[in-house]
C-alpha cells in the first residue's frame, strides 16, 4: 500500500489499514510537510526517525532494506518523495493520493492495480480508480467510481459553529516563526507567531490543534495551524471524525476490489 502524503488524512489511512492487518505500508512527503496536525501525523518520522499515531508506530526509511525493516518490525514505513526513486522495485499493488492539493499533482490509474484518491481535482475512471469525498457535511466519506468529488469551496469545515475564524493563514510570504506548541491555550486576539515581522493572531479562543512546524518556510495564504474552540487538550493527539470517515471510505474500497466475486463463481 503506497500513501502519497502523510499529513493529518494520509495518516489516518495508514492507521486505518494497519489496524485491518495491511501491514506493508509505506507513506510518502516532502522534505520539509507542510502538514499543520502534526501530533496525528506520520510526517513527523521525516524529522524525528520515528513517530507514533494512536499506538500505531511508523519509521523513517530511505531504500527498500530500510522500508523492508519496518514492515518486519510491524510498523508503517514513511519515504521523503526525493527517496522514492531508489524504492521502484517495491510495487505497489494500491496507491491512495492523499496529499489534499485540490489538483492532481502526477497520479495515475495505471500506478497499481487499484488507485484511490482523495478530494477534488480527480476524475474516477480518469485519473483513479475511485474518488472519496472529503467535503463535510452529508456526502463525506462517499466513494465515487464515476465523476469527481465536490468542487473546493475554499472554506474550512465547521467545528463549534466556527469557520474560517479558526484557520490561522500566513499573512506574507517568509519563514514562520513561533514560541508556541501545539495544545497551548490562546485567546482571540494572541499573537501566535509571526511571518517576516507580521504577525500572526488568533481569531477566537480555544487550543492549537494543530501548528506548522516552526521554520517552515511559507507562501502568504498557506494554513499555519488551527484553533480548536471545544478548548479539548486531549485532541491533539488523536484522529478527527472527518479523518476517520476518509479513512473508512478508503478501507471500504480496497476491501471492496479484494473481495470482488470471481467471474462464474456459484453461491
């Protein structure tokens, strides 16, 4: 199983699937992610050697001995995209484009025998195999075998009657600087960090959910980090609704391209 993305979605996949027994999982990211939840993201391996999604262990690897070892120590193996070129022998037999871009950024049908992907940007039958809905709201989670997924709406989901107030966006383009971890307690109006000398300040009160790795270097508008305003700690750390639905829909398919009835099979 290859994840392009291990982000906050792309993770809950792999944790998903590891947790049904798939257990030859690798995941890929850039260099420096840009993901914001990273206490729920595999991404972290990249920079630590080794992170850990709700008792679900995952490790950095850079060729196919190192990728090989982490599946023989049960745990999900995680690739810098620069790195995947020296694994090609390890074909993947399903590959589920995670990275949430909103446009499809090189994926193909023909990658592997079952190609999934995620969001926007993908034409089921076209680009994939099938498309999971990422859009909050009645459809989420849906599998789509013909068509595409919701258009971008551009607006954060919903969480305590908050929208976009809760998104923290960089307000220029420069290295994103910060005093503050994630699951610290702010207030609306708090500086959070700040990005080439302007500052970055929070819209409602609540817990950051989730924050950009400090240094990170940015484009003005890229998402920083989010406010959680349920003010709930204990978030942080684990998998959301909306991760964990994507997540189902995506074991949902696979099972659903395993378990096909043979042609002329008798019940």
């Amino acid at each position: 199983m290859l994840v392009k993305g291990a982000g906050e979605m792309g993770s809950a996949i792999a944790w998903r699937l590891h947790m049904a027994n798939m257990g030859r999982i690798c995941m890929l990211d850039l260099e420096n992610p840009l993901c914001v939840r990273r206490r729920v993201s595999y991404c972290t391996a990249l920079e630590t050697g080794a992170t850990a999604v709700e008792g679900v262990a995952a490790l950095a690897a850079r060729d196919p001995a190192a990728i090989e070892a982490a599946w023989c120590a049960g745990k999900i193996a995680v690739v810098r995209t620069t790195d995947w070129g020296k694994a090609r022998g390890l074909a993947p037999e399903v590959v589920i484009d995670a990275i949430l871009a909103k446009r499809n950024l090189g994926t193909r049908k023909d990658e592997a025998r079952l190609v999934i992907a995620l969001g926007p940007g993908f034409a089921a039958g076209v680009d994939c195999d099938c498309v999971i809905e990422t859009n909050r709201g009645h459809d989420l989670g849906r599998i789509i075998v013909s068509g595409s997924a919701q258009a971008n709406t551009g607006d954060p989901g919903e969480i305590a009657g908050f929208t976009t107030e809760r998104v923290l966006r960089a307000p220029a383009a420069g290295s994103f600087r910060t005093g503050l971890e994630i699951g610290s307690t702010v207030r609306k109006g708090d500086v959070i960090g700040q990005v080439a000398g302007q500052p970055v300040c929070a819209g409602l009160d609540g817990v950051l959910r989730g924050l950009i790795r400090p240094g990170t270097e940015v484009v003005k508008g890229i998402k920083l980090g989010d406010i959680d305003p349920r003010g709930r700690r204990e978030y942080c750390d684990t998998i959301s609704d909306k991760a964990r639905s994507i997540a189902g829909a995506v074991l949902e398919a696979i099972m659903r391209d395993l378990n096909r009835p043979l042609a002329g099979a008798q019940c």
